[in-house]
C-alpha cells in the first residue's frame, strides 16, 4: 500500500485534459478523475467502500450519487458528465487497474 505522501505525489499529477471549456476552479483541466478519487476517498471515509475493489454493483450507485454531487457544485450548469468517462480513462494511471467482469472484453464500457 502507497504511504501518503506518494498517494498525494500521484493525485496531483494525474493526466487532465486541458481545454477551454473549464474554469480556474478545476485549473482549466478536465475535472473527472479528482472528483471520482474524491468520492472514492470520501466513500472509503464512511466506511461504505471497505475493499481495493468497486464492484459494477452495490458501491457504484453510492459513488455514482455522490460523484454527481461533486460535479454540480463546481461545474457549471448545463455541463453533464457521467461515472463511466473518468473510471475508462482512470486506466492511464499506475494506481487505477481496471479488470474485466467475467465474459467482457476489456474494451466494453461495463467493466470497471
């Protein structure tokens, strides 16, 4: 298990796309992936996520809730995002590791 201070060096240097479409609040990066590790953090906190592994079922829908809980308070309205974009490009970082649910390809947007 990472110590702290290498799970902060990792957060803060995750890949973000830039674009003109956010504000100075999420640094003029794509905020998915920060407010996903958030929820999960937050999740983790209240004892609701007790394992390394977040199940398609049960623990999604809490952390889908509370993801777009996050998103609504910094994002502008009319901007939508979904759980399933940061979790398929959450594969970029060395932390993240997606596994396929049995009989999926790795490919498809229902394996986290």
């Amino acid at each position: 298990m990472p110590s702290l201070t290498d799970s902060i060096k990792l957060f803060t240097s995750l890949n973000r796309a830039p674009g003109p479409t956010w504000t100075a609040a999420t640094k003029r990066k794509a905020p998915h992936k920060p407010l996903l590790l958030l929820a999960v953090l937050d999740l983790v906190h209240r004892g609701v996520i007790t394992a390394p592994f977040i199940a398609v079922t049960g623990d999604l829908v809490e952390l889908n809730e509370l993801f777009n809980l996050y998103w609504r308070r910094i994002i502008p309205i009319g901007q939508t995002s979904s759980i399933a974009f940061p979790f398929s490009r959450l594969d970029r970082e060395t932390f993240w590791q997606l596994v396929p649910k049995p009989g999926m390809a790795m490919n498809e947007t229902n394996c986290f």
